[in-house]
C-alpha cells in the first residue's frame, strides 16, 4: 500500500506521462558526463553543455527521506536557486498534498518500482514546474534534485509511436488512475480524445488510436492506425 497522499498519488498520475516524455528530450539534449553546477547563478554545467536549473529538494538514503530546498538550512526559502521552487508549496496548500508542504518526508515504507520514493516526489514536483525535466545530482549521502527550466532544451511533442511505453512506464510508478495519466498526456499536446469506460479513442492529427482498459481501470491495449504524416510527426 502506497504511503503517498491521495492527492499526491492523483497529481502524478496525471503528469507521469508527460514527465517521462521531458526526460527523454533532456537525456538526449544534456550530455551525461562530468559536471559542475553553481546553484547561486542556478547554473548547471554538463558535457560543456550549461543549463538554467532550480532546486527542488535532495534524498538523504541513510535516513531515506526527502528535504525540500526551502525548509534545507543551507539554502533557505531566500536562495535563488529556491525561490522558483516556491510555488509547489503553494499549489501542496492549496491541493491538500501533503508531501508538498512537509519540510521533510519520510519515504521509509516505499519499496515501489522507483529507485526511491525521493525520485516520484521529484517528478511531481517538476510536473507542476513544468519546464524541461529533472537532473539527479549525486552526492556522498544521497542526490540533489535541480529542475531544468531553460529554452534551449527543446520541447518534446506528441509521437503516438513511443506513446504506448511512455502510458505504461508512468502507469507502473503512479498505477492508481491509468486513465488520468493518458488524459494528461493528450491534454499535454492539445490531442483531442473521446473517453468511455473501457476505452479512449485519441484523435491525433495523422493518428487515430483506441486505448483499452480493463474492468480495473488498467491500461491494456494501444491500438493505433498512422498515416504517413503521423509517423514523421
């Protein structure tokens, strides 16, 4: 049983999907190799590549639980690497997600398919930043979470071919409503969508495709037709 709140569990539902897309486009935009970063010019340096970067918060894995930038004493609500983190304290107030507004979070009981719970606090969190994703910054004791916020990482847009993975992957690490998942990705690209109990019908420029749930609500089935022009989408 998942120790996330209802809220939170609903809100990464619905931006799984979309989280998982940018993380791609960043992994293919950002070279993975030695880096630096200097989050007092909310700078982060990899592979001579410099992205614009925030801090959302670090997991501690001795402790295993997460610290947000604001409530860290080395950073404090002030830093400027923080303040344009502020706001998911303030959509956690206004939700009722708690995992938002708790200064530090016990992740203890998460033993899900995530490398630890401090991970999907992170995509959530990055979700609601929206932006170009997430970069996990390791340290001696745990990681740094720094959201990418910067134009130069391109924007990823639909592609109904990587699609059913991209449904099925944020399904395994937010599996409580499958259907809000793809209702967000859609919504995400402006895709118009048709929904009923145990199907959506996607109506994507140069794609059409039927999603099939089960009786529980579970993703099953991408059954897509694609035209020329949806395969160079």
């Amino acid at each position: 049983m998942s120790g996330f709140s209802p809220a939170f569990e609903r809100l990464g539902a619905a931006l799984a999907a979309v989280v998982l897309q940018r993380q791609e486009a960043l992994a293919e935009f950002l070279p993975r190799e030695d880096w630096s970063a200097d989050l007092t010019a909310r700078a982060y340096t990899s592979g001579g590549v410099t992205v614009r970067v925030s801090l959302l918060g670090s997991y501690a894995v001795h402790e295993r639980t997460w610290l947000w930038g604001w409530a860290n004493p080395q950073f404090g609500e002030a830093h400027p690497a923080v303040v344009p983190t502020r706001i998911i304290r303030a959509v956690g107030e206004r939700l009722g997600i708690t995992e938002f507004t708790t200064p530090e979070v016990d992740l203890s009981w998460y033993e899900g398919p995530a490398g630890h719970g401090g991970e999907l606090i992170a995509m959530a969190a990055g979700g609601v930043l929206r932006g170009s994703g997430y970069i996990g910054a390791g340290y001696d004791g745990g990681s740094a979470y720094l959201h990418v916020d910067d134009p130069q990482v391109p924007a990823p847009s639909f592609d109904p071919v990587p699609a059913p993975r991209l449904l099925t992957d944020a399904a395994s690490l937010f599996p409580h409503e499958p259907r809000l998942t793809l209702a967000g990705f859609l919504s995400e690209h402006r895709v118009g969508y048709r929904q009923s109990d145990m199907e959506t019908e996607v109506m994507a420029p140069g794609a059409r495709a039927r999603v099939v749930f089960d009786g529980l609500g579970r993703f099953v089935q991408w059954q897509a037709e694609l035209s020329p022009a949806g395969l160079t989408g």
